[in-house]
C-alpha cells in the first residue's frame, strides 16, 4: 500500500484561504480544548458557541478540578 500525494489545487486566493482558516481554528478552537480548561466548560462552548462562553465562564469560575472550595 502506498500514499498517493497530490498537489495542492487553485493558486493564491485559495491559499489565503487555507491559511485563514487554519489561522481561525488556531485562535478559536485550541485555547477552549486545552487540558487547562474543565471539560464542563467545553461543553458548554460547543452548546451555545463564544457568547455563551462568557456565561459559563462566570459559572465554573471556582469550580475547576485543580481547586477545592473552602
């Protein structure tokens, strides 16, 4: 069995593109889905998107596995 590779398609526009997009997920997804972010917050970033985020946020506050109340 062998890899096939291909050459990338389209010329500049599309690279742009490509590099936007990549560009995006970097920022928006890799901080949420770190191991320092409890996962109930994960969840509820995937729910409702970054504007519920903020909500969340103020409702885990304090509640990551890492502290103990009190």
């Amino acid at each position: 069995m062998s890899i096939d590779h291909f050459p990338p398609r389209g010329g500049w526009p599309e690279r742009i593109a490509a590099a936007l997009l990549r560009g995006s997920l970097q920022l928006l997804l890799k901080p949420v889905f770190s191991p320092r972010v409890p996962i109930p917050f994960q969840r509820l970033w995937l729910k409702g998107g970054p504007h519920h985020a903020a909500a969340a946020r103020h409702a885990l506050r304090g509640r990551s596995p890492g502290r103990r109340a009190g």
